[in-house]
C-alpha cells in the first residue's frame, strides 16, 4: 500500500473499467469514492477494495443531478481530507439505426455521458479551487469519439463531445492547477458490450452471441480485445505529477485501432 494520495471520486465505479480503476487507485494509496447509481454493486465493491486493504466509500450518484455529485465530491473531502481527483467515467449506449434513431434515445445518452462529465468536471474543480490546490480530472471517452457508427450515432457524438468538454476545461482551469485528459477505450470486455452484443442481434446487426465484438475486433493490430486492466495503468498516470505538463489531450487505448 502506497502513501496516502488524497481521494479520487470515480463515477461509474461499481462495475466494468470504472471498478478496475477504483481498485488500482486503492492499491496505490488513494481513498475512492465509488460514485454510481446501482446501490447494490457500489456498495459491494466498496467492501471489496476495504477487504483487499485499501479505503474505499460508496455514493450514491446519477451524474447528471448536480446535487449528488456535489454530494459525492463533499463525501470524498470528508473521508479522504481533500480530493486529489475525479475520474468522470459513468456513461451508457443504446445502439438504434441511424434512420431510426429517436430524441429519447439521444436525450438520454447525451445526459449521462455528456452532461454527466460537464458537471462532473464542474463540481471536481469548484471544490479544488476553493480548497487552493491544482488537481487532475479524467474523463472518459471512447473511439467511438473519434469514429462514428451507424448503430450508436447519440453514443459517437457524446464520447466526441467529452474530447471537445476535456479540451475547453483543460483551457478554463489551467490557471488553477488544474489538469484535464481524457482516455478513449477501443473494444473492452465488460458488462457494457454483453448489453450491446444482444441490442445488435435485437437490430439484426449481428446474428449469434458474439458477432458483433468479432467484427468490432477484427483488424485490432494488437490482435486482441482489452480488458478493464488494460485501462488502469494510463489513468493512474493521468492523475500523477508524472503527467503534470500533459492537459487537454484524449490517450487512446485502443490496440491501434485508432491511429493519430
């Protein structure tokens, strides 16, 4: 166990990239405060960190409901002393055709992915600011961002929407300290693509369990999918002082799928 770093909120942290990056952080001496909606699974996998040793709180959060990520950003102060981070990665799709794409579906999408890291980034940086310390916020982002798709047209402009929010705050709050990246996973295998597998078939975009991640994952130079794992080490990084002059810019962790 490392030496106590300050607290990291992480949205979305109960499951999938979010929980792996909860755990990570934990290992390394932070408090985190798993921020997300299932009440159940955060509170478990809160236990999960305590009982592996590290210090861990759960929160009850819809990202896209100022009060409670206020709220989430209070609990970490009072556990942890101060917040040293926010890793805003809560976020969802609902794949639809592109002709048959409806408000609902973009409304809902844009809210949590969109306007969920607006906020997130607001109320991590209000509370930085006041406390007179600089910071580092994450955001998480996808190639999806950077590569649309028929299927999830809402899902690709909200994930090139938290780029385009990671640059403007890595702008507005550089004077403060405060150091704003992104990272933009490529196929993970998580909960998150066992849902998107059965909403393809159900669009009759894939026939078999399966499919669809085959396809997505076929030309990864890597030569295979990743794993939430995968992700933790390039987050660790992002709210390290090794990364204290890097601010506005989106990693791709992705096998190469993406090439800048």
């Amino acid at each position: 166990m490392g030496a106590d770093t300050g607290g990291v909120v992480v949205t979305g942290g109960a499951r999938g990239i979010g929980l792996a990056i909860a755990r990570n952080l934990a290992s390394s001496g932070h408090g985190v405060v798993i921020a997300d909606l299932d009440e159940a699974a955060g509170q478990a996998a809160a236990s999960d960190i305590k009982s592996e040793g590290g210090r861990a709180v759960f929160c009850r959060v819809d990202v896209a409901d100022r009060a409670m990520v206020a709220a989430a950003v209070a609990t970490c102060q009072e556990a942890f002393g101060h917040i040293h981070a926010i890793v805003n990665n809560a976020g969802f799709n609902k794949p639809q055709n592109f002709l048959e794409t409806t408000e609902d579906n973009w409304n809902r999408i844009m809210k949590v992915n969109g306007l969920g890291v607006l906020i997130g980034i607001q109320e991590a940086a209000k509370a930085m600011i006041a406390a007179g310390h600089g910071g580092s916020i994450v955001n998480t982002a996808s190639i999806a961002g950077r590569s649309g798709d028929g299927q999830w047209a809402p899902y690709c402009a909200s994930k090139a929407a938290v780029i385009s929010l990671t640059q403007a705050a890595a702008r507005a709050l550089a004077p403060h300290g405060i150091t704003v990246n992104a990272f933009a996973p490529g196929v993970v295998e998580t909960d998150l693509w066992t849902q998107l597998d059965l909403d393809l078939i159900a669009l009759g975009a894939a026939s078999r369990p399966g499919e669809a991640m085959e396809n997505f994952s076929r030309n990864i130079p890597l030569g295979r999918t990743s794993r939430p794992e995968d992700i933790v080490g390039t987050v660790a990084f992002l709210i390290s002082p090794a990364s204290a002059y890097m601010t506005g810019q989106c990693l791709m962790i992705d096998g190469g799928m993406v090439m800048q």
